[in-house]
C-alpha cells in the first residue's frame, strides 16, 4: 500500500470547504484548422479509454486501527471523472470563472481522488482542458511530470495520452514504508531514526527563535512581523488571473546579474504587490513574507517531495537593486540550510508550521496566526511547442491551492519560452486580482530596465487567436456529463530551469 508523509496525511485530514487541497492545470489548445468534426468530442471518447495510473488509482481509505492510507482501486470506471462542458460564446474571463467554480469543491473520497473536464464552446474556438486533483496524492513537481508525459513535441503524434496515465517514481520512492507519523507512533528501529527528525526539526525552531531575536541567520519563525496585506474574509470562493513573462530573457538577464529566474520571479512580484498596496493605500513598513516549496530528493516520502519554507522579501522603500539582493539572500541561504537537514525533518516541520493556522481557523478565523503573504511556487515546465492529438497547446496554467496562513497564491509554469504565472486568491483578500497579474509584467519590464544587463531583444509574443467579433460570454456553462477517456505519446520536452523550487 502507498505511504503517505506527514504532509500528505494533513491535507487529507485537515481539509475543510474553505481550503480545499485540489490541485491541477488549466490547458488551452487550438484544434487543427484540418481537423474534420467536433474535436472535443472526438478527444474525450479516446480519453475514455485510457485507464489510470499511480497515483491517479488512488483512493482514500480510513481505518479504526490504522492511519489513513491510499490504496489502488483496480479496474475503476472512469467515466464519473471524465467529463464535457460546453459553453456559450464564452470569453477567456467567463472560461476562468467557470474553472474557479470547479476548483473550488471538495473532491469525493469514495473513489479516485481526481477529475477532468474538456471544454468547448470559447468564442476563439479553442478547447480547455481542465483536471483537478487532491493535493495530498501528488505534488506540483510530479504533477507537471504528468502533464509531460501527457503531451507530445511531434504534432504528427495522433496517439491520445491521459494526464491520468501515471507517473513513474524511483523504486526507492515506490516501494512501501512507513511513513514519518508512523514512525512517530511505532517502536523497535524505526524509534532512531524518528527521534533523529524529531531532534533535528527542534533544531530548526531553536535557529529560527534566534534569527527572530536577531541572534542568529537562519530561517525566519513562522507567525512574526507577517504584515495585513492580502487579508479579507476566509470563503471558499475563488479569484483568477494569469500573465506570462519572456523566459529566456529572464535567464539571460539573471546570468548577466548572477540571480536565478526565480529570484527575478519573486523580485518582479515583491514590485508588483508593493504597486498594488500603493493604489489601494495600504502602508506596510515590513517587508511581505513569502511561503515557497522547495524541492527535496526524489527518495522523499509519499506524493508529496516538498518542504514548504518562510521568507521575508524587501523592504517597501527599496530600490529594484536592493529588492533583488535581498531576495537573493534570503534565498541562498534557505537552499543552504537544507543541505544540513534531512527530509524528514523539513516535511515533518512544513506539517507542523501549517497545521497550526489551520486548527485554530477551524475554531476562530479571525484568530488563526498569518504564515505569510503569500505561496509561490515554481516548479519544471514544458520546452518546445507541445500537442494533444495533434492540437498546438498555448497554454498550460497553474491552478493551485490557497492554503491556511495566507489567503494568495502564484505558480509559474514554464511553457516554451514563456514563463506562465497563475494568480489565485480567496476574492475579498485580493480584489480585482487581474490588476496584479497585469502590475506583474509592468514590474518585469521595470525590473529589466533597471538592472540594465544587456539581454536578448525581447521575445514573440505567445500565439493567440485571431478576434473574431465580440460575443457576450455566458459565465454558466451549458454542462454534458458524459464521460470519457484518454491514450499515449511522445512526451513532451522538460524545460531545464536554474531553480529547484516546487509547486505546492
């Protein structure tokens, strides 16, 4: 049976309707203008022949003698996981309102732990492609492998894959264990190496109580000088926006400058979020805090190989300069720290730091402690120009999960030569979240010129479809449930990244 880590068994137990642990991609494609008949349709009849696997043949079983485990279902009928929406003249704004509405419901743990839409029926005559899956089977690093793994970089590639098809993990990774509170709650050898993690995330909380008492250099302890921003009503309603920046402009321009693309990442988004403060007259004099994963070893327990970590960005009068140096710090010298603690400890501590804010939101709302400003995530992309059945993809967005401590979330995703980002929030936290998507790429373009590295002209813009006259979008979609499935291709090409962070 699959063990799941710490952190997988707290986004089963600790789900609530508020923060639901679903994760996934929202994929846009273009049909070929060759293409003979409804290419939805045709695409969802062969998806409903591909069967799942690991770990999309999962299920959620509970037990009064156990802990809580997934087990694989075998032979499951996939068509109440496969379905197709059609709506109505609608714009790419009536498309991501639809998809928040998805995202936001629990999923039903009586049976596999995912589910998938083809959508048609957008008035540029593109088709979406939604899934959604619990975040506690599968992390954003081995969730972007599936996607991957799904699309092809040959457009002559007919073969229909299924983003459910599965995810090869090493057989160290594989092969069942027990998992870390497992071993917290077992005797004989497994007590060492519990005590050890147990030792070393005491550690972390004792470094982290120096540097907040200015005593030490290490992480930041989490729930201190986190600032208001980004605050409102705790709902399960959610908001969507997504902007893309010029990768390879980014990774030239961080080589001139001896940054990451990450750190321009969340240097570009510190500027953008300081900009949207400031037009809605917020004054924050300490720096916003962000929460990123980070990637741990492919040998990591559970679905889950990420440690989830606090640090401030800068200052709100900083210059572009010093914004960047000082995310730049910060930064190294978390990847720094982790070299010196095992994965155990980091999953064990990421558990324990965002449980908290989640209890106490379950008692009292207004009483739980602020972990951050916001989660950025960062996981592998996609190189090249990939297909589904033939359909050129343009685009491949992050919707990920709002979980307790803040109320923001940013993933980027790679696709080509673009760096796509998704901007989801609760509403009332982040009102008009359009707004900071668009000041994001304005804060890019200041942040480039600012540094002033020589770099490559900038890119092509990404392909788009050609307008056709306004049509007003219905938000609801007229909804088939029928139900289908996918096949199999050649796998699209990993984009190579200078960062290791992970999507959440």
């Amino acid at each position: 049976m699959p063990a799941l880590s710490a952190i997988d068994l707290a986004m089963f137990l600790l789900e609530t309707p508020a923060r639901p642990f679903n994760i996934g991609p929202l994929v846009l494609l273009r049909p070929p203008e060759s293409f003979k008949g409804n290419f939805a349709d045709k695409l969802h009849a062969k998806l409903l022949k591909r069967p799942p696997g690991p770990p999309f043949n999962y299920r959620f079983k509970q037990s009064l003698t156990h802990l809580p485990s997934v087990e694989p279902m075998t032979d499951p009928d996939i068509r109440a996981h496969v379905h197709r929406l059609t709506l109505k003249n609608a714009t790419m704004d009536a498309l991501l309102k639809e998809v928040c509405a998805l995202h936001e419901t629990q999923l039903d743990r009586s049976g596999l732990l995912w589910q998938f839409y083809v959508i048609d029926g957008l008035a540029d005559g593109r088709v979406a492609l939604y899934g959604k899956a619990h975040h506690g089977i599968i992390d954003g690093r081995t969730f972007v492998k599936a996607v991957m793994l799904w699309l092809t970089d040959d457009p002559k590639d007919k073969v229909v894959r299924a983003l459910w098809d599965g995810v090869p993990r090493s057989s160290s990774a594989t092969r069942e264990r027990a998992d870390m509170v497992q071993q917290l709650l077992s005797a004989g050898s497994q007590v060492t190496g519990a005590l050890l993690s147990a030792a070393g995330l005491y550690g972390m909380f004792a470094q982290q109580g120096l540097r907040a008492l200015s005593l030490g250099k290490e992480l930041s302890l989490p729930y201190l000088r986190v600032s208001s921003a980004f605050d409102g009503a705790l709902s399960p309603k959610r908001s969507y926006a997504y902007c893309t920046l010029p990768l390879t402009e980014m990774k030239s321009l961080g080589k001139a400058r001896g940054a990451t693309v990450n750190d321009l990442l969340l240097t570009a988004l510190d500027m953008a979020m300081q900009q949207y403060l400031r037009k809605r007259g917020g004054t924050h004099k300490e720096p916003l805090v962000a929460d990123m994963p980070v990637a741990l070893a492919e040998d990591a327990k559970g679905g889950n190989q990420i440690a989830v970590l606090q640090f401030p960005l800068g200052k709100a009068g900083a210059s572009v300069a010093e914004r960047l140096a000082a995310i730049r710090a910060e930064t190294s010298q978390l990847k720094e720290q982790l070299k010196t603690l095992s994965s155990d400890t980091v999953m064990l501590y990421t558990t324990i730091v965002h449980a908290v804010p989640l209890l106490m939101e379950m008692v009292a709302a207004q009483a739980a402690p602020r972990l951050s400003n916001l989660m950025v995530s960062n996981p592998f992309g996609l190189a090249g120009q990939p297909y589904l059945m033939g359909a050129a993809i343009e685009l491949v967005l992050p919707v990920s999960v709002v979980a307790a401590g803040h109320k923001l979330n940013v993933t980027a995703v790679s696709l080509g030569e673009r760096l796509q980002l998704g901007f989801l929030a609760m509403p009332e936290a982040v009102p008009h979240i359009e707004e900071l998507a668009r000041f994001t790429e304005q804060a890019y373009v200041e942040l480039r010129d600012a540094l002033g590295a020589s770099v490559p002209a900038a890119e092509p813009a990404p392909i788009r479809a050609p307008r056709r006259k306004s049509a007003e979008a219905s938000p609801k979609a007229q909804r088939k449930t029928i139900a289908k499935a996918p096949a199999a291709r050649k796998r699209a090409t990993p984009a190579k990244r200078s960062t290791r962070p992970a999507s959440a």
